[in-house]
C-alpha cells in the first residue's frame, strides 16, 4: 500500500483546505459567468438579430381582383306560414361575378334568375332565416339556384344589400 506524502512545515491542514475551497469557488464563478454571457448573448440575438416581422413579410401585397356585380330588382314575397297572418320578406339582392364579360351574360337570362328566387322565397318559412346561420344557408341557397340558372356562366357570390321579414 502506497503511502501518504508526509506534510512539510510551510503547509499545515487548514492552509491545504483553503487552496481547494478557492479553486472551486473559481470554478463557480466561471462556470456562472460562462451562463450568464451565453444567456445574454442569446437574448442580444433574439432582439438584434432575428429578422423582424415587418422584414419577414416580403410578399407583395397584391391589388384587389376587379369583380362586377349584376343589380336584381327587388323583390318582396309572402313566406310560408300556414293559416296563420301573412309575413312577407323584402330582399335587394346583388350578384358578384368573376367580371364584366359575365356580367353582359347573365343579364339576358335575368328573368330565368328572378324566378328561380322567386321560387324559393315563396317556400322559406320566417324561422328558416332567423340569426345570421339561416341568412347564410339562404344565402347559399341562392347562389346554389341561380348558378344553375345561368349556366355556363358562375355566379361567385350572393350579396344581400337589404332583407327585411314583416
């Protein structure tokens, strides 16, 4: 068994002590340090560096796409409501389609399109449009009945410019 270096005078137990304790707290202080420089170099890099959002959002902003609309007339309808007093609803109704040329194709055919809205607004009850999910099926419904009425032409969308139920 090997033995143990004997101590010199110029170094007793509690000097020895104290070397190792400082060398440790050295090491923690530069460990410590070395956290602190990468948490703030991190940090510097989050704010200075990373591109803003501004600069991240290079997409061009592109111009609306040009739409036409068609103008139906007005029109008013008694809903269905059985024996009971009669309720009417009045629409003004406006179509949007792709553009002009679509248009000028669809107003020949306009009174196919009224009376297919006709039609149908004769058979909806007051409570199939009641809040805004019965408008948009009615919307849809709309825009279902006169793409069939006007094809080949497509009708994009069905814009109610006023809808009163009396």
């Amino acid at each position: 068994m090997a033995k143990k270096p004997k101590k010199t005078d110029a170094v007793e137990d509690g000097e020895e002590e104290d070397v190792a304790g400082a060398g440790s707290k050295t090491r923690i202080i530069v460990i410590g340090a070395a956290v602190a420089a990468l948490a703030i170099g991190g940090g510097a890099w989050f704010f200075l560096m990373k591109p803003r959002a501004e600069a991240r959002n290079t997409e061009p902003v592109h111009a609306a796409i040009p739409v036409s609309f068609v103008d139906l007339p007005e029109m008013t309808v008694n809903l269905s409501v059985g024996q009971d007093r009669a309720q009417y609803l009045r629409v003004k109704v406006a179509l949007e389609v792709a553009d002009a040329r679509t248009a000028e194709q669809i107003r020949p055919v306009m009174p196919r399109v009224i009376d297919a809205f006709q039609l149908y607004l004769r058979e909806v009850r007051p409570s199939d449009i009641e809040g805004s999910a019965g408008i948009f099926r009615l919307r849809d419904e709309l825009t279902r009945r006169v793409n069939t009425a006007v094809h080949p032409a497509r009708v994009n969308a069905v814009l109610f410019r006023e809808i009163i139920v009396q």
